[in-house]
C-alpha cells in the first residue's frame, strides 16, 4: 500500500487522502453517531410513554382509592334482610328466575347458588348488581358452557358483606 501511495504524482496522493478522510467521516457518522442520535431518541421517546403510563396508572389508583372508600358501604345488605331472600328475589327480577335451580345456604354466612342454561351476560349483570346494590361479593364461581351459544351452566358461591 505504501509503495502504491509513494508511486501516485502529488495531487493523486491529495485526492486520495482527501477522498480517505471523507469516507472516514462518512464512515464514523454512519456506523458511529447516528445509531447513537437514533438509540437517544427511542429511549427519549420510551420515556415519554412510560411518564404517560405512569400519570394514567396515578390517576387510576386515586380512582380505586376512592371508589374502595365510597364502594360498598352505600350498597351494604341490610342485618334485616335475609341473603336467601335477597338472593332469590333479586334472581326473579334480573331474568334469572327460570335458570335458578337450587340456592343453598350454609353457617358461614354464604350461599351456594346453581344455575342451568342461564344467559351469560345475564348472570354476570346479576352479579354485578348484587356486589353494587348489597355488598354481597362472590367467594367462587364455576362457569361451563354449553352447546347453545351464550347459555352456560354456572354454581356460585356468594357471601354476605362482614
């Protein structure tokens, strides 16, 4: 290489080391700094969403907070009323009465609760009802479903708010 260089005129060695110097520059630029301007960007960007997740994920915790707090204490089950009683009542009225096949209760202040060929989104706007408007919270659920779509088989365990 040197006696290549040493055998070139004077200006064809300035080319040379003029066209050398670029493609070095050209070279450090493209495999040096910009992967490095580019790797500096995602992560700016990545933070940026990460900050947003993190103010979302904030106001969602203050939300639970304060729902918790406001949650069952409005919708708890009167000392009065029976959860049977509840249960079954509440059951009739949400479309559930023909589906209901047996209600249980036991000493532990729960309820078991079996249900055939019951509508699925029925069941669970029942349930949802019986958690906002009484307090009565699900201990267990088994849920199968069943040859006709939407129809599912369900036993549920329900207790009584403490």
């Amino acid at each position: 290489m040197k006696e290549w260089i040493n055998n070139l005129q004077p200006r064809e060695r300035l080319i040379v080391f003029v066209a050398g110097t670029l493609l070095f520059i050209f070279m450090a630029y493209a495999f040096g700094w910009q992967p490095l301007v580019k790797h500096n960007q995602n992560l700016a960007s990545n933070i940026n969403k990460q900050q947003g997740d993190l103010d979302a994920m904030i106001k969602a915790a203050a939300e639970i907070k304060r729902l918790r707090g406001s949650g069952t204490r409005a919708g708890k089950l009167k000392s009065s009323q029976s959860l049977l009683g509840v249960i079954n009542q509440s059951a009739k009225a949400g479309k559930l009465g023909d589906s209901l096949k047996k209600v249980e209760g036991d000493q532990k202040k729960s309820v078991r609760v079996w249900f055939e060929q019951v509508a699925f989104d029925d069941l669970i706007l029942w349930l949802g009802n019986l958690e906002k408007n009484n307090g009565i919270r699900i201990v267990s659920i088994v849920i199968d479903n069943q040859n006709v779509p939407g129809r599912v088989n369900a036993k549920v365990v329900l207790q009584r708010p403490s």
